[in-house]
C-alpha cells in the first residue's frame, strides 16, 4: 500500500478531553457517557472513496494523561495528520495543547505537519472556559483547521468534515491533489464503502 493509501490520522489532547467519544461516534458507535480514562493507544479503521478509489482511514486514540506520555509519543511515526482536541470546559486542557502537546508534535514531526483544532463539549457551553475567539485564534497561530463540536450531542458530521477537509489538504501537500481541485464538495467522501473495520493495537 502506497503511502497516500495508508492515513494515519492521530488525536491527541489531555484524558477526559472526549478523543475516544470523537473516534467512536464517526464509527457509528453510540456515545459513551461513562467512558473511562484511554489506557492503551487503539486505532480504528475508517473507509473513504476518493475519486473512486478507496483508501484507509486510521483513526488512532492515544492516551492523555501526563505520566503516560512518554508511550504516546511512540505512536507519532508516520502521522500523516494530526488532531488537538481539548475541552471548551476545561481551561487547563486548553494550556496544555499550547505549552505541551503542540510543542512536541512540531519538534518530533515538523510544523508543517496537516492539523486540525477541535473544540469538544460545547453541550456545556454554560461552563465556557475558552472562547471560541482563543480556539480560532490559536488554530490560526499554528495552521491548523478548527471546529467548536460536541461528540454528545452533534453526531459525528463536524468531525467528519474536518478530517475530509485535513485529508484533502494532505493529498494537496503530496500533490495528489492540485490545489484548485474542487475535492471536498464531489470527490472525497468519508462513509461505510465497507463495513468498518476495528483494530487495537497497545
């Protein structure tokens, strides 16, 4: 499998930042209210059709809390996109992205890596803690896409289009794409060509 054909997608953010919750619900799981702390980084295979050709989705969870990142960073090798997730609720998950987890993916894989930005649990709006001004502002700081979306209560669209979009800019960056392509709207399609596929790997 070429390596346009094999996408590593990998989350990362603080534990109880809603990863886990994010990668299931765009697998069709339901969403899990009593999701404990990730313990083992997993990833899950999702399908997309580009242009009539299918390519491999993996959607790694990694785990987030601040004894166990040294085992995270095992799992950087070949990200071909990164997402930040942090909790809108959550002040502190907010100030770790920017004093840690951004810091050590742009020293272990470059600042030109694709990111996305990923404001989670904005069903608890009544306890904001980041606006969305400082989401988009430090999503612009750093060249990542953002979107404000909750893995509870808005499905999985948002969360969906953002890693379309991601794809599409790292298809751009290889040059399998040309950068006027029209991809998102008609060509990159993200859905069950194929039933989707789970794997767990510690």
């Amino acid at each position: 499998m070429s390596e346009e054909e094999d996408l590593k997608v990998i989350l990362l953010g603080e534990s109880g930042v809603g990863k886990t919750n994010l990668i299931n619900i765009t697998m069709g799981q339901e969403f899990n209210e009593d999701e404990t702390t990730t313990s083992n980084s997993s990833f899950s295979v999702k399908p997309l059709n580009l242009n009539g050709k299918e390519y491999e989705v993996k959607l790694w969870d990694t785990i987030g809390q601040e004894k166990l990142r040294h085992l995270t960073k095992l799992f950087y090798s070949d990200s071909k996109i990164v997402i930040f997730v942090y909790d809108i609720s959550e002040r502190q998950t907010f100030e770790a992205l920017k004093d840690y987890w951004v810091k050590d993916v742009h020293e272990k894989l470059g600042q030109d890596i694709i990111k996305g930005l990923v404001g989670n649990k904005i069903d608890k709006f009544i306890e904001e803690k980041v606006t969305q001004e400082e989401g988009e502002g430090y999503a612009k700081a750093i060249g990542a896409r953002f979107i404000l979306t909750s893995a509870k209560t808005e499905g999985p669209k948002k969360f969906e289009e953002l890693v379309t979009q991601l794809l599409e800019d790292y298809l751009k960056k290889i040059g399998k794409i040309k950068p006027n392509d029209d991809a998102g709207n008609s060509k990159i399609k993200i859905g069950p060509e194929a039933p989707p596929k789970k794997k767990r790997k510690c």
